[in-house]
C-alpha cells in the first residue's frame, strides 16, 4: 500500500527585493557632466570677454585707390595676427564720397588728405603719408614767387582732381576765365611732354606722396636732359598759417635726383598729409589698441608703390588740423593704463561676486548630485515580505532561499552603514524585524523536519499522516509606513 505524502504547492516567485546600495555611479556621471560643462562655460565665457570679435567698417574710394589698397593690407594684417577687430572694406566711386559716407556715421574709419572736407566726428588714429607740392619750372627757369604763377599757365600734375582745386586755392585764383589757366594734366602725361613748347605751359606744380617721390627715377632722367628746375616756395610758412591743412615740409638735397642733386640743397614747401580717422565715438580702449597695432606693424602696412611706408603717429597738439583720437593720444603719450590699473576694482568685484556665485553653485550643485542615504527602518518593508513568504516555503531548500536572501539583507545593511549610503535612523527597528524573521525561519525549519519525520513514520507503518500545525506560527504583517 502506498501512501503519497503531502504534495508541495508551488511557490510564487518572491517579488522584486527593493535596492538595497545605491551604487555611486550615477553621481560620478553626474559630476563629469556638471564639469565638463562648467569648464567649456568658463572657457567660453573668458574667450568672449577678452576676445570678443569687432568688426570695423572702413570706408574707401575706387578698390585700385591707395586708400583701398591699404585698407585691405590693413584688414588682412589684423586677421593674421588673430586680432579681435575685423575690417570690413566698402568701396565708393571716389575717396570724397566716402568721406561722405563716413560723415553718415555709416562707417568707422576712412582715410582723408587734409585739404579734403573734414567730417566733424574725424579723429585722427595715424599720418599715413605727406604729399608734397613740386614747383616745376621748364628748362633753367627760375620761379620766383608763387604770385608770378597767377600770370602763368599752369599743369597740374596729380593723381585726382581734387588737386585742381587745392592749387587754385594756394594761388588765389577763383573760379572764372583766370582759373581756366591752372589745368589738370592728363594721367600718363610726362613731364618733357608738359614742357614742350606746343602746350605753352609755363609751370608745372606736381602733388606726389613722399614716399613715392623719392623712388621715382623719371625726375633724375629728365633731369639730365636739363628738362625742369625745382623751385622754392618761399611763401610755405605763411601759406601754412593762412591755409587750414597745408603743412610746411622741406626738401632736402637729393630727395628727387642724386645725380644730378635735386634739390641741390634744402628748400622750403608746401604739403599735405593722408590721415587715417575714426569717429570720435569710438571707445578710448578700441582707439588706442588699433592705434598700437598699425604703428607697431607699420613696416608691413605700406604699398608697393610706397604708400604708408612710414606711417607717423597722430599729431597730439591741440591745434592740430585733425585732434588725434583720445586713445591713440593715450598711446602715443604713453598715458595707456594697463590691463590691472584698468581692471583691478572690476575683478576684485567680480572675485568677490564669483565666490558668492561659487557657494550657491557648489550648494545647488551638491544638492542635485548628492544621493541622500537610505534608512535603515526602510529597510525593514523587505524583511517582512521574507517573513510573509515563510508559509509558502514547503521544503527545507526554498527555507534555505528564504534564509539567504534575509542574510543578503543583512550584508548590505552592514556594508551601506560603513559607506554611508544607509543611515542608522530606524537601526533599531531593522534589528527588530531581522531576529522576528531569523526566528520564524528557524521554528518554520525545525517544523519542516518533524513533518518530515512523521511522513517516513506513516509510510513505514501503513497509518495515516497526522498534520499537526500546532507549533506553526503564521507571519502576518503590515507594510510599514
């Protein structure tokens, strides 16, 4: 006769154990994050505070004009050297309407020759170059005085006609059948073609850059040919005081010719200078760091054809024709403050406001990825879900699961209390519930084995099973809050 034992009921899988560590990997992600941001930012930040790009308009006549031609010299200089200024080059027909559009305030620098309008807001950054007025005289001429040249007739040798006027205005001449006689030669034209006899020119008053005057060879070639003599202006002091714009220059022996020697000794004229201006609303820093920046590059800014080959700081005086902009003034005085005098009460505000911004940061910053510690009581929801799974557990090896995973609890209770990542609020309630559980498993084990028992017994001597609960004790508990 057999007689079959109880039958095990299956036993539901136990649910999901609440996490016991919190691992710290979240946070680490988190900081390497928050870093990586917060130094991108602060790099970011410091870049575009030192080196916030500005673009600058310059406005320019024709783009072959010597003006053009240094602007984008002036522009590229600045873009290899990683400047934060960019030059932006606008062209018009001609340098007056530039001047007209820089008048406009639609740009921010412009170049001007001083007998040109000038802008009420032009300051001067830089003297470019000096043209100077050549009095030409056919043959072994002498011109004696420039009243003797109202009685002449007169070529102007130039580049623009804005010359035209410049000269007339010197001798005094004003518009009608008199100043039909002072002339504008044509482009190209030599002087041995200007001096021939077919033309009827008695003079010849050439305006050239310095700069170029003194590598042309033609006036050497002519020279030689007995071709022109080079006069004095007596009057180029006097003409300097009455005319606003001219400026007394000097030749000195040999400027145009070494051999012959022209001017075989110093001789006094007249002049005009090429001013680089900008508005005068232009920042004093902005002004004196662009100022700095031409005059220490200046041997890479001039043309080919030499002009700004000897760029010269700005006249400080306050009677100049152009006052230099405060800034280049500055730098030019040596008066520039440096980047401490200038900044020092700003970053001492700002370490101080930094630090109070940094605490904050670091509060905020702690807060979000800081993992608070779980308390010990929390705990204690999955040690009483193991003791209600005792009943359920009907042999000696799912008790066995029962009695690890409550030890795993243990483990981890003991490790997250020496990391911190569990607190000890609610150890004593944790404690509580581990040794109810521990004992339950232990009487539910010894249970376990006298049923085992009684079921051999029965089996061997033919009776019926008895099943005796009478030392179960059944754990029914509550969630705790």
């Amino acid at each position: 006769m057999s007689t079959e034992g109880p039958t095990a009921s299956p036993i539901e899988p136990p649910p999901r154990r609440p996490k016991v560590i919190k691992t710290n990997q979240q946070q680490v992600f988190l900081y390497v994050v928050l870093t990586l941001l917060l130094s991108l930012a602060t790099v970011w930040g410091g870049r575009a505070m030192l080196h916030n790009s500005e673009t600058l308009t310059f406005a320019v006549g024709a783009p072959n004009s010597d003006e053009a031609l240094f602007a984008a010299k002036l522009a590229a200089l600045l873009k290899s050297n990683a400047s934060r200024f960019r030059i932006k080059v606008v062209n018009n027909a001609d340098n007056a309407k530039a001047l007209a559009q820089f008048d406009r305030k639609q740009a921010d620098l412009a170049v001007l020759r001083t007998d040109a309008k000038v802008p009420l807001r032009a300051r001067t950054l830089a003297i470019l170059e000096h043209d100077l007025v050549l009095l030409l005289g056919p043959g072994n001429k002498k011109i004696k005085s420039i009243a003797e040249l109202k009685k002449k007739k007169v070529a102007v040798l130039a580049e623009n006609e804005s010359s035209l006027a410049f000269v007339r205005g010197i001798l005094d001449i004003p518009d009608g059948p008199d100043a039909a006689r002072i002339q504008m030669a044509p482009q190209g034209t030599t002087l041995d073609k200007l001096f021939a006899p077919s033309n009827g020119f008695g003079a010849v008053i050439a305006i050239v850059h310095a700069s170029r005057a003194v590598r042309d060879k033609a006036y050497e070639q002519v020279a030689k040919r007995g071709g022109f003599t080079l006069n004095a202006i007596d009057e180029a002091k006097a003409l300097a005081r009455k005319l606003p714009g001219i400026s007394s220059e000097t030749l000195t022996a040999g400027t145009l010719s070494t051999s012959p020697q022209i001017p075989d000794d110093d001789l006094d004229t007249v002049g005009l200078e090429w001013l680089l201006v900008t508005q005068s609303r232009m920042s004093p820093s902005t002004a004196g760091e662009l100022a700095r920046t031409i005059y220490e590059n200046k041997s890479a800014l001039g043309l080919d054809n030499g002009f700004a080959s000897r760029i010269e700081p700005a006249s400080t005086e306050k009677d100049a024709f152009v006052m230099a902009h405060q800034g280049a003034a500055d730098y030019i005085n040596d008066d520039t403050k440096s980047f401490m005098d200038k900044y020092s009460d700003l970053m001492y505000l700002g370490a101080a406001a930094l630090s109070v911004i940094g605490s904050i940061f670091a509060a905020i910053y702690a807060k979000i990825t800081r993992i608070a510690p779980e308390k010990a009581s929390e705990l204690s929801t999955a040690i009483l879900d193991i003791g209600e799974r005792i009943e359920h557990a009907h042999s000696l090896d799912q008790l066995e699961c029962l009695q690890d995973e409550l030890e795993g609890i243990l483990r981890g209770a003991v490790i997250g209390l020496r990391d911190g990542t569990i607190s000890t609020d609610g150890l004593d309630t944790f404690k509580l519930g581990y040794e109810f559980v521990r004992d339950e498993i232990g009487m539910r084990r010894d249970y376990l084995k006298r049923h085992a028992g009684e079921t051999e017994k029965t089996v061997q001597g033919g009776g019926p099973a008895q099943h005796d609960d009478s030392n179960v004790v059944v754990v029914k508990t509550a969630q705790s809050a």
